[in-house]
C-alpha cells in the first residue's frame, strides 16, 4: 500500500501546525486538546514544514531544564532534520525508516508543499489491511473459491 492510499482512508487530512515562535507551552496544549502527538512547524501557514515538535521533545526538555522551557519557542526544541516521504512511498518503507529513526510521525511532502502526516499507527493499520488481504486472497486460492 502506498503512502497516497493510506492519506485517503484518514479521517482527516489536516495537519496540525504551529509556527516557530509559538510557545512550547501553547504547543503542548494543542497536542493535549486534539489529542495528538506532534505538531508540524510551518512559519508560512502549513505550506512548507521547517520543522516538528512531539510529546517526546516536550516531556525531554521538561526533564532537563524544568518548567522554564514552556516560555520558550517551539523552535528553540522542535527538530529541524525532518525526513519525510513522498505519496509514492510504500507502508512498508514508511515503517522502516521510522523504525531506523525512531520516530512515530513523518510529513508528507511533494514538491517543497506540506500535503499531510503519516502517523506509525497509520502504516501498521494499512499493512495489517494489506496482510488480511493476501490471506483471504490465499485461503481462497486453497479452498478453490
């Protein structure tokens, strides 16, 4: 299954950004409300990813430097390396590479443009999707139907 199948079969397909100088504070709230992991950084209204911020580098910061870090901007936290794939990537290469990189959300960008978020419980719900069908597929090719 590709990457393009799975952004169809969400319920939404609306990321969930905040701008760099938005407060860490204000971040965690919006994750907290939508009940999410991570918030895309886009200093341009959702267009362009420059970075992400999860529930991870939040609960990190807070353990290194106290509460202070709430004051602070997401872009002082937020990771700027983003891998992100493309809706031409397959499930299964989506699940390696958060797998090797041990994250669990990952943009979906095509020609610079943000166009969505692919979550790890997103790849596993459509490879699990794809293995019942080949089973079926199989059990129906053995019983002769």
């Amino acid at each position: 299954m590709l990457v393009q199948h799975i952004l169809k079969s969400k319920d939404s397909d609306a990321v969930v950004t905040v701008s760099s100088d938005t407060a860490v504070s204000e971040a965690a709230r919006i994750l907290s409300e939508k009940r999410i992991g991570t918030v895309v950084v886009s200093d341009d209204g959702g267009a362009t990813a420059v970075g992400i911020l999860s529930e991870r580098d939040i609960v990190r910061e807070l353990a290194a430097s106290g509460g202070g870090c709430l004051d602070r901007a997401v872009g002082d936290y937020m990771t700027r390396d983003l891998v992100t794939c493309t809706r031409d990537l397959s499930a299964d290469a989506v699940l390696q590479k958060m797998t090797d990189g041990r994250f669990r959300h990952m943009p979906v960008v095509e020609d610079g443009k943000l166009i969505g978020l692919i979550t790890l419980g997103d790849a596993v719900k459509a490879r699990l999707s794809q293995l019942a069908m080949e089973k079926d597929a199989l059990e129906g090719m053995i019983m002769g139907h």
